[in-house]
C-alpha cells in the first residue's frame, strides 16, 4: 500500500475497497460499541493501552482506550450499509467528509494493528536515549519524571528519579516509560 501524497484527498472507497474510519463513540463506552458493532458483522479495531490508577490508597493497572472516544471500523462504502453504524449503541458518529465518511490515512490503522499484540493492547516502544527524560507510566512510580541511566538488551532500564530531594534509581520494564516533553533541569 502507498501513501497518499500530502494535500490529496482520497476517495473514499470509490473502487469498492474496504477502508478504516474512524467512529466516534460516547464518553467511555468504546468497549461496547466496538461490541455492537462486532455484533452487526462490522470489522472493528480498539486500539488500547495500560494505564495505572491510584484510588482508595490502592494502585491497579487498567485497559484504556489509545484514543478516547474513538475506536474504528473497516467498511466498504459500496456494498456496506454504513449508516446504521450511526443507530448503533454506544456510537455517536461516523466521523464524516461532507456527506460521506471520511477514511483513516492509508497504513495508520494497519500500523496500529500491526504493533498490537492479540490482546489488543498497543506495543509501541519510543525510541529513548540515555540521559533523556522520562516519565514512568506504569507501576507505583506512575507519573513520576527522571532522567533515563541505563538500558539493557533483556528489555529492562534504569531510572534515575527525583524522590525526597535525592536521586533514587529504580529498575523497570522498557514498555514502563516513555519520553517526558519537559526538561529535569
């Protein structure tokens, strides 16, 4: 598949391909709307991701959608009969061009779900160098900033975070971290 030259719209479906399209659901119900679509014979795609989160002192690691309120469908315009997708629980809308749907870029979708896993969860690794910032996004340390020491073949990296005015290095999972846009100095 190429990719479409930039400032060029594509048509949308006008060859009788099936294509993706993004669905915009209602707030926090991608689960079931992916559900009912499934249900309807639509071929659906939830990109997800692990999140930690804190409550009632406790910490616990959670499946959320990579892009809330929207999960996407493959459909072929000439032969489906998309509307209905409209009419479907938990959807809001097709996400629309006009009077037609408008379709993902061409490779985007096919990109995510190529980097997820059967699960369904994203395994996307940044690229990360030593002495960046990063910012744990997993685990106890979740949300916590530090300053990236060390990486090792097996998967596995040394942190150095900022805890109680030291400098603490703590041992973590690679897929626990991703670049922080702010500065440690």
């Amino acid at each position: 598949m190429s990719m479409p030259s930039p400032g060029r719209l594509d048509s949308p479906s006008a060859a009788g391909e099936a294509r993706w399209y993004a669905v915009q659901s209602q707030p926090h119900r991608e689960r079931g709307a992916a559900a009912h679509l499934a249900n309807q014979d639509f071929e659906v795609f939830l990109p997800c991701r692990e999140k930690s989160r804190r409550h009632a002192r406790r910490i616990d690691t959670v499946r959320v959608p990579f892009f809330p309120g929207y999960l996407f469908t493959r459909l072929d315009l000439a032969r489906q009969q998309w509307r209905s997708i409209n009419g479907t629980f938990g959807v809001v809308r097709v996400v629309m061009q006009g009077d037609r749907p408008a379709p993902a870029p061409r490779g985007i979708v096919e990109a995510l779900i190529e980097a997820s896993g059967e699960d369904g969860l994203l395994r996307w690794q940044p690229d990360l160098k030593l002495g960046q910032s990063v910012r744990v996004v997993v685990g106890p340390f979740s949300d916590f900033i530090g300053e990236l020491d060390r990486m090792s073949d097996a998967g596995r990296v040394r942190v150095l975070l900022d805890i109680m005015g030291g400098r603490i290095p703590v041992e973590l999972a690679r897929t626990d971290i991703v670049p922080d846009g702010s500065s440690l100095r």
